[in-house]
C-alpha cells in the first residue's frame, strides 16, 4: 500500500542532505530503503543508531500528521545511513 500522505514535494521524510534523493518518495511497506532514506536527520548519529536499533522512526506527513514506520534490518553496514531496511508496517 502507498502512504501518499507521507510525502509531498514540500513535506518529505527524505534526508535531502545525505540521499540527495528526489523529493516525493514514496515510503511503501514490504520494500526496501537505507536507513538515511527514512531518517531526517534530527538528534544526531547517536539517535540514529538509536533509532536504527529500535526497528521504529516517526516520520511526519501532510498537516504534521505522524505515521509511525516499523522496519527490520536487512543488509547491515559500517555507515549505519547506508543499512538497508526492509518496511514491514506503517501505522
């Protein structure tokens, strides 16, 4: 299923500084992301891997409206931004 609400061209859970990814992802269950795809940043590499270790991340969509993404890991890396994450949910 696709979230559209997640993301819009103006409001995405993008990491535009790290992915330089195209605005208007799509963040869709059973698929595959690295983990700086999802993350937007905020806290630092300790809350990253925080975050990253919890297998959860709040993303923010239209209106401020959060969505909750639950994920596992699925190809580890050294750089945890490039860790491949598979979705399994999004509430």
């Amino acid at each position: 299923m696709i979230y559209e609400e997640i993301n819009t061209e103006e409001d995405s859970p993008v990491t535009y500084s790290y992915m330089n990814a195209p605005s208007g992802l799509y963040i869709m269950e059973n698929h595959y992301y690295c983990f700086g795809q999802l993350w937007d940043g905020d806290g630092g590499d300790s809350k990253g891997k925080e975050l990253l270790d919890s297998g959860a991340i709040e993303v923010f969509g239209k209106n401020n409206s959060p969505f909750i993404i639950h994920f596992q890991i699925y190809s580890p890396c050294a750089d945890y931004l490039d860790t491949v994450v598979r979705v399994l949910d999004i509430i």
